[in-house]
C-alpha cells in the first residue's frame, strides 16, 4: 500500500474518482482539472460534469468463436454456437486477447463477440467523429480518428470492432491498452446471457485497467444486468454509475 501511487495525471476528474472508488479506496487524487480534461462538447452526455456513460445494451447476443487444432477444412476452423451451448466449465477463454493466446493453447481456445455491441460501437464512433467545435487532442476542434481507443476483452470481438469503425481508431484487448491512453476510449464488453456468466471479464485487474486509459471521456457498451449479476466490482461500479443517471439506452445517446 505504501507504494500505491495516490495522484493520477491522465483522466478527467469524474473518471479518476470511480477508479478510485473502486480499486484505490478512495486514496486516488486527481492532477488534471475539469477544464484540462473537457470532454468532446455537442455530445448528449448524461451529466455535463461526469463524462462517462454506460450504453445499456440489453438486446445483444454473445456468440462463442471455438477455435480447434485439428480441422479438415477452413470452414470447420472456427465453429460459432449460441451462448447457451456451451457451459462455464466448458470454456477454456482467450484470455490474452489475441490468436497467440488459443496457439499456445494447442489451438483449443475460447473468444467470444457480440454484433449487436459491435454495431453500437461503430454508430458512437461515427458520432464522435461528426461533432465539431471541441477541443479533443488537436487544435482544430475535430474529434479525430487518432483520439478514440476501442477496447474489448475478447479476440473475437477486437477483430470485429476492427472492421467495423472508422480508419485510424486504435482497436486492442484490455491486455493490449496496458499503460496506454487516449483522449477518448469506448469499451465493449461483449457478455450478454441468462446464466449470469462472464468468465475473465470478472477479473477486477483487467477492468480497472480498460476504464483507466481515457483522458476526457469513457463510453462503456454492454449488458448492465448480465455484468452487474455476476460479478460485485461491476455491480459497484454500475450502481455508481446509475446514481448519477449515466446509465442510458444507445438510441439515447445518439439521438437516434
């Protein structure tokens, strides 16, 4: 504890203080001011003063992507099934977000991706790249392609957000962003199911790490009740999020 260190210098104010809420028992004190750290204006946030939202995304659907050393042909190298097919002892997850990790696996592996969050994704993404008159990264007011990260904790996804946003807009896995930043960072979270299961996702390190790379702004799309049911530092961190009304449906934020 004695070398926890106790001032951030990256992220807006709102979004140091859930982080510290959750993972720095509240010792966590802000360098940057509200000012420095304005997000993208023109944009329907929720609070003005908090720049963080959670697009509930409540109709997705998780597809699991297993991928197998031995096939007889290229169609039978990556088999989808819906999410009730497999079970949690089942699962053998792609944990380093990348092909390496199911490789090294012996080409057994687990990924996992959502096209309905890929879909809201790529439709903020967009939004944020049409608004003009703000100060994000560059002096001429535009939110540019270079200032927005994409992250996801699953391969599968990583390589669908990939394809689907704009040119130029960093897409990594969780594992991938470690101590890097951006001025604006969306997150998919991907697991959406019934059975209240969401694997590594779980894992408090890899979520402090994916809701700490934003400097000005941090839009987070997923499943609030699959993610707030299983797991108890999601659930904080949502029910943080919905004391302050930041928890909104897709069509909401985008004005659609």
């Amino acid at each position: 504890a004695s070398n926890l260190l106790l001032t951030q210098y990256r992220m807006h104010p709102y979004i140091a203080a859930l982080a510290s809420k959750s993972f720095y028992f509240n010792r966590l004190k802000s360098q940057p001011t509200e000012i420095e750290r304005a997000p993208p204006p023109h944009i329907n946030w929720p609070n003005a003063r908090a720049p963080v939202v959670w697009l509930d995304v409540k109709d997705g659907v998780e597809r699991r992507e297993v991928q197998r050393q031995n096939y007889s042909s290229s169609r039978e190298k990556s088999r989808f099934v819906q999410n009730s097919a497999l079970s949690e002892e089942d699962e053998n997850e792609d944990e380093g977000g990348s092909d390496d990790a199911w490789k090294r696996n012996g080409g057994g592996g687990l990924s996992v991706s959502n096209a309905r969050e890929v879909e809201v994704v790529k439709n903020v993404v967009a939004h944020l790249m049409m608004v003009e008159g703000g100060k994000c990264g560059g002096n001429d007011g535009i939110v540019k392609a270079e200032d927005i990260g994409v992250i996801s904790p699953y391969a599968a996804q990583a390589r669908a957000l990939s394809c689907a946003v704009e040119a130029g807009v960093e897409v990594k896995s969780v594992d991938g962003y470690q101590g890097r930043e951006k001025e604006v960072i969306v997150v998919s979270t991907v697991r959406s199911n019934t059975r209240n299961e969401i694997g590594f996702v779980a894992d408090w390190r890899r979520l402090n790490v994916a809701m700490t790379r934003a400097r000005r702004a941090l839009i987070i799309v997923g499943d609030a009740r699959t993610l707030s049911q299983s797991s108890h530092v999601w659930r904080s961190w949502i029910t943080q999020l919905r004391s302050k009304h930041l928890v909104v449906a897709p069509t909401d934020f985008l004005n659609l």
